[in-house]
C-alpha cells in the first residue's frame, strides 16, 4: 500500500487581530511547531484517523461520501474529504496518523494546520497534484461549511506561506503578500494559557456578524473602506457595541502598518507599544479578551517584556511577548512564576 506524509505549521500573529474577515492586513510568522499527518491508503472507502494529540476521540473512522458532523476535531477531516469530493478530486479510502506539537485550540492556527498537513498528505497519496492556493480554498471551505467556525483565511494562508524567521504582511483584499524580515535584536515568547472557552466559536462568529451589521449601517461592502475616512464621523453613526468593534478593526489596521515600518527601521520600542495597544483594544473595544490573558499581559509587562498582547481569535488560547533577542525564554520565566497554569510554548524565530 502507498505511504505518504506532510506537515504543516502553526502560526503567530505579529498584531492585525479580527482584520482578515474585514479585508484587513495580517502580519503572522510561521511557527516550527505544527502538525503531520501519515497516511497509507487501504482497499475501502472508509477513513480511519488516530491522533496522538490529547483529545477525544483518539480514534475515529468513518465512510467516504458518507461525512456527517458531530462536532469534534473529526469534523475538520469529513470537511476536507467531503470538500475534495465536491471539487472533483477523488480519493479512496486511507488510515491516518495525526501527531502535533502544536497546542491545539491555544490560538495558534492548529486547525488549520491539521487540515493543510492532511491535504498536503493525501494529495502525494492520490497524485491529486494540489497546488497551495487549491490547498488554501480547500482548507478554509472544510472548516467554515464544516466545522461551523466563521474563520477567515489568516490561519490557512500563514500555514501555506508563511515563513520562521520572518512576518508575513497579508493584505486579505487581494491576497498580496510581502515578507517583512523580524529585525536580529528581537524574539517573541509564546505562552499559552492553558484556557480554552467553549463559546469560542460562538464568540467568534457573532463578532463576525457585528462586523457586517456594522457595514450595513455605514452601507460599505467591507471595513477596509473606511481606512481614509475620518474614524470619528464614522463611530458617531453607529451604535454601540458595533462602534467600538469598528474602531477596533480601524485601528489595528493601521498598527499594522505602523508595526511594518517599526519592524523596518528595527524600532522595538515602539513595535512593542503597537502590540500593547492591540492588546488594549482587542480587550476594550472587540472584547474577545479574557481574566487569564489579561493576567498574562500585566505579568509579562511587570516582567520587562517590551510589549505583549493576546494572540488568534481570543476566548482563551495564548499570547506572545517582544523581548530582546536571547532573553524571551527568561522572561517566559518570570511571567510563568505568577500564572502557574501556563506554559512556554516556543520562542519565534
Ligand atoms: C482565528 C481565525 C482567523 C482570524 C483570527 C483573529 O485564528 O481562524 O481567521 O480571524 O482568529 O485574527
């Protein structure tokens, strides 16, 4: 029987939170953590999943063409076969072993790794030939008409393209993308809270839905149309909560162009004040931010980071914090001693 295997990586996100659906800018950095997926195909239309991640089930299999949900992980793999079947690229029956060290649900694109790792995996398997942007699509249509999330495209596209040593600037209006190279005096330490909020998704979803109330008020087809007029005007037609969403989105967008030029001109200072004030507004204004993120953000600043913030979709999950080249793992440290239920996840690059 054929073999294959591939893997794919998780991400960070420099700053441009909660961007992607508005056809925003996204600024994120590959992480070397990630996950692969080892297939062997079979003689059956059935597809047999184990994974040594610790979450249930461990074991799952179901038929090919017979892909229901039932609203766990397995959902991302029935979503990437029931979306190649749909795109006319068939496949047989397979086993698959699923293996990450990347923390799953921490913020850090695993489900998008998972489904670019299997897509890469089966596509060798069958000679499909998929190429990344075919790769990308897929992905996203399995874990958005699957697995229920609104996600946008950040996660798939940081998998795909993204780079360890260096942030990718994104503009999701037309996919344009620009390396920006991290300047040699900085890295980042990524901690993971350890929490994970079931209203995530929900929480996720109805920011989404704000988002586009928001653009019906202010008869735009997206945010980004907004970025030239003046913010105030625009806020004062809106009510709230749908204000202080839509001054989020403003805002970090241009903190992402303004972290660009910071990254440019190697300016840690202010790059770190940039990701603060995401912070702030990911926390005041979109209110996708958390007890226990907080708490990290405050210890990691007690702790001399140079700036820190939560990081992905928010409800739990993690956060990065800028330090000195050579000192984030030490500062990992300090932050750590005063929040007891995290962990070091990796120091990027
Ligand atoms: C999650 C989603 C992304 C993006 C981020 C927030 O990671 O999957 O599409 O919206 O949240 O920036």
């Amino acid at each position: 029987m054929r073999r294959a295997s591939a893997h794919a990586p998780g991400r960070i996100n420099l700053i441009g939170e909660h961007t992607d659906y508005n056809d925003g800018l996204v600024l994120p950095v590959a992480l070397r953590l990630g996950v692969t997926v080892e297939t062997r195909g079979s003689d059956d239309a059935t597809v047999r999943l184990t994974t040594d991640a610790p979450i249930a089930p461990r074991e799952a299999s179901y038929n090919l063409g017979d892909e229901h949900r039932d609203g766990t992980w397995v959902d991302r793999a029935r979503g990437v076969t029931a979306m190649l079947a749909r795109e006319g690229l068939p496949i047989g029956g397979f086993d698959a072993e699923i293996s990450s060290d990347l923390p799953l649900g921490a913020g850090l694109g695993s489900s998008a790794a998972f489904a670019i790792a299997l897509l890469r995996s089966v596509s060798e398997l069958f000679d499909l030939a998929l190429d990344d942007a075919t790769s990308v699509r897929i992905a996203h249509a399995a874990e958005t008409n699957f697995a229920g999330s609104r996600a946008g495209l950040l996660d798939q596209l940081a998998s795909v393209y993204g780079r360890r040593s260096e942030a990718l600037l994104i503009d999701m209006r037309d996919h344009a993308m620009q390396s920006i190279p991290l300047a040699p005096t900085i890295e980042l330490a990524v901690i993971d809270s350890g929490t994970r909020h079931e209203h995530a998704t929900g929480g996720y979803n109805r920011r989404r839905e704000e988002c586009e109330e928001a653009c019906r008020h202010l008869g735009v087809a997206s945010l980004r149309e907004l970025e030239e007029r003046p913010l105030d005007t625009i806020l004062e037609r809106l009510p709230p909560p749908l204000d202080r969403r839509v001054r989020h989105v403003v805002t970090e967008n241009a903190r992402v162009r303004s972290a660009v030029a910071a990254l440019r001109a190697q300016d840690e200072g202010t790059l770190g004040e940039l990701l603060c004030a995401s912070h702030r507004s990911l926390r005041d204004d979109y209110e996708v931010s958390t007890p226990e993120l907080d708490r990290l953000v405050e210890l990691a600043a007690a702790a001399g980071a140079i700036g820190s913030r939560l990081v992905g979709g928010g409800f739990g999950g993690s956060v990065i914090a800028l330090a000195l080249r050579g000192s984030a793992k030490d500062l990992a440290g300090r932050v750590l001693n005063g929040y007891s239920d995290g962990r070091l996840v990796a120091v990027v690059p």
